[in-house]
C-alpha cells in the first residue's frame, strides 16, 4: 500500500545552533518520517525553533510556561491533514543527550508523535490511549529502522 501523499513545508527559526538542526533534518527524511506516520494524505508545517519561541507558544496555547519537545496544532483531519509541528530545538537536543539517542533518531521520533497527535492521536486522555499511542509509535519508528523509542 502506498504511503500518503504530504505537502511538507520545513521551516528554521533563527537561533543559536541552528545549523546543526539543519544537518539533522534534511527535507527527505522529515517527509519520509512523517508519512511513514500517517493514515491520510496531508499538509504539514514543521517549524524548528529556539527556548524563546518554543516557550512563548506553550505559554499562549497551552497555558504552560516552559519550552517543550513538540507542540501540535492540528486544523483538519479529514478528508486531508493539516497540521503545524513545532520542534524546540534546544528542549530536543538535551532530551537526546540525556535519552542516549542521536538527535536525529529523536526529531524522527517526535515528529511520528507529532503527526499522530495531528491525526487524534492522544496520550493525555487515558492510561490505555497513552499504551496505544506508544506502542503504534514503536511500529512505526521500527518499520523506518530506527529504534523502538520507548526500550
């Protein structure tokens, strides 16, 4: 069965480091991430971005005030996704480091669970949804060879 079809737009904020992000994430492997995590085709935003920017949405939209990993603002599921992810940067880079895995292998990771969360995907509603969720995230980052984020 055919993967579907994304309408990516990849998007840099400015900030310190930003050029290692970028070499992590190269445009090919951000899309094949992405669909590899969804059911229909879509069009999805990612924006990579710093401390401030990161911190100032989870601020204004969830009412958190800290940077975190990824933030999902879905619009639409049906019939097409349309999603912004946005990544902070420096939140993933040490949640890598401390996690032992490369920063790429976590941006592939949270950008399926980002993708997922655009689709309805949720982890917060109940013990067994958040099972759920992390166990077709595991299948998922398994069938692109990564590793299963969760062992």
């Amino acid at each position: 069965m055919p993967l579907p079809a994304l309408s990516l737009s990849l998007q840099f904020a400015r900030f310190d480091g930003v050029a290692l992000h970028r070499a992590a994430l190269p445009r090919h492997k951000v899309a094949r991430w992405i669909r590899h995590a969804l059911a229909l085709d879509a069009e999805i935003t990612v924006r990579i971005v710093g401390t401030e920017e990161g911190q100032q949405l989870n601020r204004d939209y969830r009412k958190k005030d800290y940077a975190t990993n990824v933030l999902t603002f879905d619009y639409a599921q049906e019939p097409l996704v349309s999603a912004d992810l946005v990544l902070c940067a420096p939140v993933v880079a040490r949640e890598a480091q401390e996690q032992g895995k490369t920063l790429q292998e976590h941006y592939a990771h949270l950008l399926v669970h980002g993708a997922l969360h655009a689709q309805g995907w949720d982890h917060e509603t109940s013990v067994q949804d958040a099972e759920e969720m992390e166990a077709y995230e595991s299948e998922i980052m398994l069938d692109l060879g990564l590793a299963d984020p969760y062992r």
